[in-house]
C-alpha cells in the first residue's frame, strides 16, 4: 500500500507540477528567511545578512534539484521539460536538423529495410506446423565425386515402408506442368506431382473438398488434383462447386477433389504451384532418380538420427539389389555412400545466408559511420552552446543534469529520424518484394513485424546514445569558467578537437572497409557476367513446348512434330537457324545419367560417371553459337535403326581422353549394352550460372533418342536482329501445327543469363548506394570537423599572418592537418580490410580479396574525398585578418 501511494502521489506531483513548484520556493524562502534573521541578531547589517544566508544555504535551484532527486520525481518531469526544450532547438536550427534527419534516416532505413529481409528470409520459422521437425532428404554418394542426388520409385518405397524416423514421408517429383485445356484458352500450368502423404508432411487441411489416398498412388487411379488457392481464385472465381469438375491435363481428364487454404505454399525455387497431382507409383523401379524426399520426423528424433536409420537402409538394400544405388554392382564396404537429411528451412535458405548477411554488414557500418558523423554535428553545435551551457550550471545546473538534456536531445533526433527510416524502410520492402527478385526465397513473406521493429527500436536507440556520448562527455568536463571563456571566445579543447578526429578517423576506416568490400563484390560481378559461357547468347530465342502424350503417343509422331517445327520456323524471314534440345543452359534444367567409357569400365563396385546429357536436332550447335572442335553435327541421317553416335564436349574429352582424339571412342549408357560412336567434339558450356565451372556433356541425336526427351523440349531460334521481335511469328507456327499447344517460358538467352545473376545484381547495387552514402557522409564529416578547427584557431592563424606566414603555410597546416586525420582513419580501415575481406572469398569469381588495384581505388577515392573536404576550409584559414582576430584575442 505504501508503494502504491507514493506511486499516486508521484503521478499528482507530475501534473501538479506549478503547486509544487510554489510551495517549494515557499519553504526554500523561509529557510533563508531565518538564516538570515540568526546573521541580523549577530550584529551584521541587513545586506550583509542576506549574502551570508545565502551562502551558508547554498544555491537556491542546487537545493530544489536534490530535493526533486530524493523524491524520485525529475524522471518523468524533467523529461518533459528536456524534450520541449530539444523540439525548440531543433527548430530553431533547420539546417543541421535536416542534415542530422537525413542522415539517420538513411541508415536506420536501410539498416531496418536489410534486418526485414534477413528476418523474413533467414530468421523466421517456415509457415507451417512444427517446421523444426520438416526436413528434405536425399541420397550421397561423395567417395565417388558424385553430387547429392534423388530418390527412384523404388528407393522412395523401400525408405517409406522401413523407416521408424519419420511420422510422414513425400515425395516430388522433380520439375513438372501440363497444358490445360477444355477451360478457356490453353494454359501451361505450374503442376507439382506428388505421393499420397505430402499434404500430411505438412499437416495441413483442404479448404474445401479432400487431400490424395494412398490408393490414388496407383497407375491408372491417380486422375485427380488438388488446386491452389490463387489458381483456384484466378481461374474459378474461388467457386466451391469447382471439387468434382474435370479438367484436361495434357488431354488426360483430371478430376478436382479439392482446394489448399490461401496460407499454403511450398517455397521451392519452382513457379507458383498451379495444382498437385498424385503420382503413378511403381515401387519396382529402381533407374529415374527423379523423387526429392521431403519428410516430418518424429517427436524426438533428431536428423542425424534419421540420417543414420536411412543410411542403413540404403546399404542393406543396396547389398540385396544393387540397382538400389544406380550402381551394376554392390558398394564396397567403407564406400562413402550414404543418405542426407537436412532441414527443411537450412535447405531453403542456404544460398542467400552470406549475401544477406554482407548486406546486414555493409548496413551496419554504414549505421556507425552515420553515428559518427552526427556526433561531429553534435559535438560542433555543442560548441556553439558553450556559453549557453556555462551559464545553466553557474546558474545550478548540475553536470549530471546538462548531460541529461544532451543525451535526450539526441535520442529525440534519432527518434525523429529512425521513424522516417521506417517509413524508408517499409516502402523500400515493398518494392523489394514486389520486384519477386529470382534466387531470394521466402521474399513473399518478407515484411516489418513485430521482431523487425524491435530491432529498429533498438537501432535508434542506440543511435541515439552513441550519438550524445561524445557531446555529453564534452559538456561533463566543462567548467563553469572555461565554459565563459571559451564561448566568448568560439573556440575549442584540444581535447574536443581530439574527440572531433577521432571521429572523422573513425568513419575514414569503416569507409575503407566497406568501400574495399564493395570494389571486390563489383570486380566480381563484372568477371561473371563477362565470363564467357561456351555460347554466344545474342540474337537466341527459347521457349518451351510441351506435347500431350495421349495425342503424341508415339516417337513417330513426336518426331514429326519436331522437325516440321523446326523447318518450319528456320524458314521464316530474319531467323538463321532454329533447332530443338531437351535442357537449356542457365534455366536448371539439367538431365544427367551414368556412362561408361570404352576401356575406363568401372571395377567391381565402382560406379559410372554421371554425365549431363543433351539430346538435340541438327544445327543446335549452330543456332547457340557453340564452337565444333572436331568431326561431325548430328544429322538428319542419324535415325532410329543407323549406328548410335554421340558428341562430346572437350570437358569431357580432357578427363577421359586428355591427349587424344576422342572422335571414334564409344561410349554407353550404364543401364545399356549399346555402344555410341562419338563422331563430334564441340566445346564446353557452362549450365547453371556463369560462374559454375564447365560440366562435362553428352549430346545425342533426336532422331535416336526421342524418348528422353518426355515429350517436352525447348525450341531455340537464332535471328538476324533482335529475338525478341520473332516471338510472335515463332508462336504462330506452333499454333498452325497445334492450336491446343500452349507456348511458355519465353526468353532470349541474354535474359536467361541475367537471371541467374539478378540477385548478385541487387545486392551489389544496394552496395554501391551504401558506399555512395558511406562516402559523402565521410566527406560531411571531415569537412565539419576542418571547419570547426579553422573556427577555434582563427587567432593563431591570425598571429601567424601577423608574424609573416605567407597563405600558402597556412594553407599546408590545414590541409595537412586534416590529411592525417583522413590518412590515419584511411590506413586503419585498410589494414582491416585485409584481415576481414577474406571472409568474402566464396562469394568472389576470379579475384582475389587480397586484390591490389581494388584496396588502391578505395584509398585513393577515400583520400581524394578528403582532401577536397579540406581544401574549403583551409582556404577559409588563408583568408583571416590579423587585425580583427588578434581584437578578438
């Protein structure tokens, strides 16, 4: 209770504040009154009375100072006062308030804009039940340098059916869609085709109608579907009366049995899911490794324990069939072979963990170099305040109490300024979602909730201290007499002048660092998009076309399709030639099988090498600006029942046939007995970005191999001007062979190209905005601080000029002066950066981080900056008269 009334009685003493006040004055007055009655008894006069009272009580605002301290009051009341107070002196200067807001504003915003990407993308849960427990799972086999790879039918099986680690396990099928036709124009739709119990894995309900049986696994019952909540909004008008109505997928009737909820989405790099199917699964087949493995564990069971059952699955029934690991023959005990389950959101995000988190970097020094340059805007209208602050204690101000008022001022800036970086930040995520940037997971969930606000709260508070320490720290050691002196005079410490360099040494450095970072991300970027790729990308067109396989159900018919499209579209006015390939270069899309080589057969236990494969019509190599080494194209002559050929790449001929002619070996598939005589060697390309080192290829005729293609494949066109003006021609030609045909997936190659650099391209361009920022900022700061010292040394420049200083010595001593400051920041900054850049190393392409003309450019730069910052002042200095600064003195 006694708390509860000094709380109320605190609370009545914050809005009776003008009572309190009164009756303050009033008992301090009477306190004085008899003081100075006792002095007017011991004979003194009445003046003389008064003065002795008055010293011996002390100062009258001291007195009421401690007592609001003891009565815990000045928290809230001061307070008050110290923002009112902060709001009329930020109008009274607009020009330094608006500097100081933009400033802060910047990097708050971008700090708050970055920590809402890397919340959203790296930091928060994925949005589902229990996503701890969600993991992908895969098949290694690392002792023979091969690449994680999926599952088969029969591996998915077997891990299903003896697995104790997972509550539910799916499977899905890489890649996939299906034309859409009988509702409205033809589509091609984003279809995702999985096992029964993916939606389980999940644990998530339809929103209307049901999810996939077990039973509908089975060829022939798994004719139905289970759309999404925006395909469901888009193409139906969200009507319920959708579940039972049939569609036809790839001329293939489809039934829908139900719709997700809006919440539900599987945030793989593929196209927005249209709908699910079940897939036909035979659980005999062991060849087709085309099943990714997504499972939920059990409570308890940790992935590396899941790792280790699987993995003793995988031996035991690779042991009983050796088809189970796609090898002729059982591993060898002690074969690296075993199986890999991640989790799920590790998988997800693991190729954006370092960009972001050199963006959350490069923000965050930009955040300090924004401190400190405020702080010198602080520390150089606190100078001009001198005066005003010596006053204010010679008047009863205690220390404690200016350095309050200070400290507030402060964090009233950064509030102000951090609330407008959050409007910066907010618009900025916005934009960055809406831009749906390729290679960013998660981007869609990205936004600035409850976790991203704290930290900005936590960024302008901070901020705002680190900003006031040093004003605050330079008004503490201030006496009241020095305080007098130094006002009148508008100038300054050398200590104060000290704490200005340091500052301005201090953004100089972080400035290398980031500057330095930046350089080495740009050299980067520009050796991967100038690499070259193995094609010459300019004047191609691709686009995809997918053929029904109940209207194409033959390689015949495939193959008249394909070659009429081919002759068709060659012939058309400004195209050069045009050819067909099942896997296009720099889209993913990668198929890849064992080979053996003719006299590098694989020994007892061993397992072939895994091959890229193309399957390609005559002039492919022609069309995509691929160099033919050596031998032959494949041709139209290359047809079902003539000798089986192939061409290789000269990646391949270098690690099977490094200083021989490979034209004439044969090759063969791992799971065939039919030889391929290699007629051609062409050169090698590069598949999924241009930084990834070469793959070595295999390209086989279409003419032989029609079946590998799945009925889908991309048709690419090389044109005499530019591509893009052919789509509409090329889409008419499909349509006059198939008017049901959907075409998608329509780029030049150059677009392919950038895509799979556009978000390297972001986040060098944040960058560079960083360091732009980084820089004028270093500049304001040096300049201000050059500023400051030429005011408070007016009369030394003046005496200096009086004893026969030409302007030009005055001229070097600024200058100098405020190159050793810039010099020292500079130096520092790069002896970090050769410490801290080599954690860059991953992310860099044919440079080092280490790299001389990089560091040399940012020095360079830097001190360019600074000694054009310093010139402006140090002209100033030249310009002094002797007369007028010595009267001063």
């Amino acid at each position: 209770m006694g708390n509860l009334r000094e709380l109320a009685a605190r609370i009545r003493g914050i809005f009776g504040k003008s009572r309190l006040e009164r009756e303050l004055d009033e008992e301090l007055r009477s306190h004085v009154d008899m003081l100075v009655e006792e002095n007017l008894r011991k004979g003194m006069s009445l003046d003389e009375a008064r003065c002795a009272g008055r010293r011996s009580f002390g100062g009258v605002e001291q007195t009421k100072e401690a007592y609001r301290d003891q009565r815990g009051l000045p928290i809230v009341e001061t307070l008050i006062q110290d923002i009112r107070y902060g709001f009329r002196l930020l109008r009274k200067n607009p020009g330094f308030t608006a500097i100081a807001l933009v400033t802060l504003a910047l990097c708050i915003g971008a700090n708050t804009a970055i920590f809402s990407v890397v919340s959203g993308v790296l930091l928060r849960p994925l949005p589902y039940h229990e996503p701890d427990r969600l993991v992908r799972f895969m098949q290694s086999y690392a002792q023979r340098g091969l690449s994680p790879w999926n599952m088969s039918q029969m591996n998915f099986a077997v891990y299903r059916e003896q697995s104790n680690s997972f509550e539910a396990l799916a499977a899905i099928s890489v890649g996939g869609g299906a034309n859409l036709t009988g509702v409205g124009e033809p589509e091609r739709i984003a279809v995702t085709r999985v096992t029964a119990d993916f939606f389980n894995v999940f644990e998530v309900e339809p929103l209307v109608g049901r999810t996939f049986r077990l039973e509908e696994e089975t060829p022939g019952k798994n004719g139905v579907c289970v759309l999404s909540y925006s395909f469901w909004q888009r193409r139906f008008g969200g009507d319920a009366a959708v579940v039972g109505r049939t569609l036809l997928l790839n001329e293939i009737p489809t039934e829908v049995i139900g719709v997700m909820p809006e919440s539900f989405d599987f945030p793989e790099r593929w196209p927005a899911v249209t709908l699910w199917t079940p897939i036909a699964l035979n659980p005999q087949k062991a060849n087709g490794f085309f099943l990714r493995g997504i499972g939920r564990l059990r409570r308890g069971v940790s992935p590396a324990e899941a790792e280790a059952e699987t993995t003793a699955i995988m031996w035991s029934s690779a042991n009983q069939n050796p088809g189970f690991a796609g090898s002729a023959s059982a591993p060898p005990p002690g074969a690296d072979m075993k199986t890999l389950v991640t989790p799920l959101k590790k998988v997800i995000t693991a190729d954006s963990e370092k960009p972001l988190a050199v963006l959350l970097c490069a923000s965050g020094l930009l955040l300090l170099i924004g401190c400190a340059n405020v702080a010198n805007l602080l520390l150089a209208k606190g100078t001009l305040r001198t005066r005003e602050i010596a006053v204010r204690m010679a008047l009863g101000a205690t220390p404690n109490r200016i350095v309050r008022q200070l400290l507030t001022e402060s964090l009233l800036l950064a509030m102000i300024g951090g609330a407008t970086g959050a409007m910066l930040a907010w618009w900025g995520v916005r934009l960055l979602v809406r831009l749906g940037i390729e290679g960013v997971p998660r981007l869609g969930e990205v936004r600035l909730d409850a976790t991203v606000l704290v930290f900005s709260l936590t960024a302008i508070v901070v901020t705002g201290l680190l900003c006031g320490l040093a004003p605050a720290r330079q008004a503490y050691s201030l006496g009241v007499e020095a305080g007098l002196r130094e006002g009148a005079r508008g100038s300054t410490k050398a200590g104060h002048r000290r704490t200005n360099g340091m500052l301005v040494g201090a953004q100089f450095a972080l400035s290398v660092l980031l500057l330095v970072g930046v350089g080495l991300l740009l050299r980067s970027f520009q050796n991967l998009v100038t690499t070259h790729t193995g094609f010459r990308p300019e004047s191609v067109l691709a686009m995809t076309v997918s053929l029904p396989d109940k209207k194409y159900d033959s390689d015949e018919r495939f193959l008249q399709f394909s070659q009429s499209l081919v002759e068709r579209v060659g012939s058309l006015p400004g195209v050069v030639r045009a050819a067909t390939v099942d896997g296009l270069p720099m889209t993913g899309d990668d198929n890849a099988d064992g080979f053996v080589v003719e006299g590098n057969e694989p020994g007892p236990g061993d397992v072939a090498p895994v091959l890229s494969v193309r399957v390609v019509t005559p002039g492919y190599f022609e069309t995509m600006g691929i160099t033919l080494l050596r031998g032959r194209d494949v041709g139209d002559a290359d047809r079902e029942g003539s000798q089986l050929v192939a061409l290789v790449d000269e990646t391949l001929a270098r690690r099977f046939w490094p200083n021989e002619d490979p034209v004439g070996e044969r090759i063969r598939y791992s799971w065939s007995n039919d030889w391929m005589t290699i007629v051609g060697l062409v050169g090698g390309i590069k598949d999924d970005e241009p930084g990834d080192a070469p793959k070595s290829h295999v390209y086989l005729p279409n003419g032989q191999w029609p079946s590998q293609n799945n009925n889908r494949f991309y048709l690419v066109t090389r044109t005499a001007g530019d591509p893009a003006a052919a789509i509409s021609a090329v889409r008419g030609q499909i349509q006059e062979i198939d008017r049901d045909l959907p075409v998608y997936s329509i780029q030049t190659m150059t677009q392919a190209i950038e895509k799979t650099v556009q978000s390297q391209q972001l986040t060098n361009r944040l960058l560079v905005g960083f360091a732009a920022i980084a820089v004028m900022l270093a500049a304001a700061g040096i300049y201000g601080v050059m500023s400051l010292n030429v005011n408070s040394r007016v009369q030394e420049f003046g005496i200096r000029t009086a004893l026969g200083a030409a302007p030009g010595d005055v001229l070097r001593l600024v200058l100098g002066s405020g190159m050793r400051l810039a010099g020292a920041g500079i130096a520092l900054g790069a002896v970090g950066a050769l410490w801290l850049m080599r954690l860059l190393e991953n992310l860099l392409f044919e440079v080092k981080p280490t790299d001389a003309p990089t560091f040399t450019a940012a020095i360079l730069l830097l001190a360019a900056v600074a000694l054009l910052a310093c010139y402006v002042p140090a002209r100033r200095a030249t310009r002094v008269d002797p007369v007028v600064a010595l009267r001063n003195e």
